[in-house]
C-alpha cells in the first residue's frame, strides 16, 4: 500500500507521525497525480462555508491542527484505492477543507469485507 502526499517533507513526515501511517508515503510536490486524478481546489464560497466551519471545529475537537500549508494551500484531497490493475476499487473527493474519506469504508474495501 502506498499514499501520495501534495504537501512538502517537512508536512509529510508530520502527518505520518501524526497518523501513525504504517505504509510508504511518496511526495508529489508539483501535484501532478492531484491533476491527473481530478481533484477539486477550494474556492472562496468552499472556505467560508457552513460544512466547512462545523467540519473544522470536529477536526480541531478531534486533536487536529492546522500545520503551515505547503506549496499549493488551495488543493483539496482523494482517497483512491486502486488495483490490482487499474481497477479503482473506492474513490472519495473532498469537497471542502476537512471533508476526508471515512477510514471504515477504506478499510473494509481494503480487506475485503
């Protein structure tokens, strides 16, 4: 299993440490796979929105804080699993700032449950 971080160095090897991520993470600082992939970038209307505020205050309730942005601050995320092959098994595209894939559906297609 193998996750592709936008962020910098520095912003990868804090989330994996954070995370407790168990698996390689490789960098993608041009943000070329988020291209190709098709993910959205926040707007405006996206930062100030109300899902956006409630998702914040749960993440910051959560533990989470807001480290110095990367590169490209205005880039939003995916969880794909993809393979074997080209298959995408599961696909999730956040549409906000803290708008993540539910890690119970990740697993459970991951494991095939």
């Amino acid at each position: 299993m193998t996750a592709i971080g936008t962020g910098g160095r520095r912003y990868a090897q804090a989330f994996i440490e954070d995370e407790r991520v168990p698996f390689q993470v490789l960098l993608d600082e041009e943000g070329t796979a988020a291209e190709i992939a098709g993910t959205k970038k926040l707007g405006v209307g996206s930062i100030v929105s109300p899902s956006a505020w409630v998702a914040a205050a749960k993440s910051f309730k959560g533990g989470h804080r807001q480290r110095r942005s990367g590169r490209r601050p205005y880039q939003l995320g995916a969880t794909l699993v993809i393979g074997p092959g080209n298959d995408i098994r599961y696909a999730d595209f956040e549409d906000f700032a803290g708008d993540h894939a539910d890690i119970d559906e990740v697993l459970s297609v991951l494991t095939g449950e």
